[in-house]
C-alpha cells in the first residue's frame, strides 16, 4: 500500500555510498561474506525519512520492492544498493568480479513471525545477497540477529559474531553450497532491505512471478502463517 506522505516535502539525500564497504570486516573462510557498519547517514533527519518512507506491508516476511509502497527516501536507497557502482564495489569484497552484470531482485521486511529465519544457503540462483537493516536500536539480545554458520543442523555453531539488524549495518555474503546462516526466532518489527544478485534474467522473471503470488498469499493468509511458524524448533533449516 502507498504510504501518504506530504508531497510538498522534499526528498531526504539518503546515498548508499559504495567506498563506505571499505570499512567492512571480511571473511573469505567458511565461505565469502561481510559485515559493515555505518551504511547510511546517521543525522536525525534522515533516520526519520526512512521511517516514516519504510513500506507497511499487511503481514510478516519479505515482499518484492515496488515503489509505489514506499516513500522517496527508501526509493533512493534502493537505487543506490542496485546500482552497478554498488554491485562492484561488494563484488570486490566478496571476491565476485562482474556482480554488477547480474540482475537484482530487492525483496523488503517489515515484520517477521516466528517461522522465519531458519537456517539456509539460499537458492543456486542466487550470486549474492546483502542485507540493509534499518532498526534504530535491538533490545531483543540473540533473537532476530544474524548468524553466519558452519553447518545446516546447528544455529550455534557460528563462524563469526552474530549481527544485530541495527541501522546503517549491511551484512553480506557469496552464495555457496556451504553458505548457511539464519537467526533465533523472533517474532516483531525487523525492517531490513534485502537485494539479491540472480544469475539470469529468467530467474529474476520467474522469482518476480513467484513473488507476486506470495504477496498476494501473505496478504490472506498471514494470519495462519503466523500460527503455523509458532513451534518451530531453534535448529530448524530449509532448503
């Protein structure tokens, strides 16, 4: 749904910069991936654009971005995280030459129920993936935070500190067949961007198709998504 926004306001500068992934911390073992902080401006007139621009969606897990359901400043920041500036610049920490000739799917989060975050590798389609969290602050401990794990059955084996979904912190990784990682259950508000670099047009079309289902699904089924994720088990995973 559109968000209403006062059209006489002018569009807040929100730049993911790329030279800012200088100053992630990158490991290349188990597999490749990222963390760094500080992404986004921290000046208190921008925090509260991107709030108040964030979409609302009617229910929990990621929806395909469409930028009729969010405000300017949002629009711009995923611009930015799907530029071919942006794509290079994390191809190069990732050790990904060329990321930025694949097509980006950006899926958004609002809300997540209980079920979500199991453990996974994500899809063979997918070349990379990055995370932009907007919290402004986590008083929910391990709950929610990220995991970068060493194997599928154990989401307390990490191979590196788990990551709260704070404001400005881009986490990212190089998809492989050992790339796992998921969080503890959580169920709330966790805003979090997520851009996805796939390794086809024919995948983009065909996770856009599926998206549009699943938006249509969440919208009158959220409700018993919601009941259906409330046992699930700590080391849950998915395929």
């Amino acid at each position: 749904m559109r968000i209403a926004a006062d059209e006489a306001a002018s569009t807040p500068e929100v730049l993911v910069d790329p030279a800012r992934l200088a100053r992630a911390v990158v490991r290349e073992e188990p597999f490749h991936f990222l963390v760094a902080e500080d992404q986004l401006p921290t000046d208190a007139a921008t925090r509260e654009a991107l709030a108040r621009d964030f979409p609302r969606y009617p229910s929990a897990g990621f929806f395909p971005y469409e930028a009729a359901d969010c405000g300017p400043s949002i629009i711009a920041v995923v611009e930015a995280m799907t530029s071919p500036e942006f794509a290079r610049a994390l191809g190069a920490r990732l050790d990904l030459p060329g990321l930025e000739t694949y097509p980006p799917l950006v899926t958004i989060c609002r809300h997540l129920n209980l079920r979500h975050g199991t453990i996974h590798t994500d899809s063979r389609s997918k070349i990379a993936t990055a995370l932009l969290y907007l919290n402004p602050e986590w008083p929910h401990g391990s709950a929610g935070s990220l995991r970068f794990l060493q194997r599928i059955d154990s989401i307390d084996d990490v191979v590196a500190d788990e990551i709260p979904p704070l404001y400005g912190t881009i986490a990212a990784f190089k998809r492989a067949d050992n790339s796992f990682h998921g969080h503890l259950p959580f169920e709330g508000e966790r805003p979090v961007i997520q851009v996805a670099w796939l390794s086809s047009m024919d995948e983009h079309a065909r996770k856009t198709r599926r998206g549009g289902f699943s938006r249509w699904l969440k919208r009158w089924l959220g409700g018993l998504d919601a009941r259906w994720g409330a046992g699930r088990k700590r080391d849950a995973s998915h395929a």
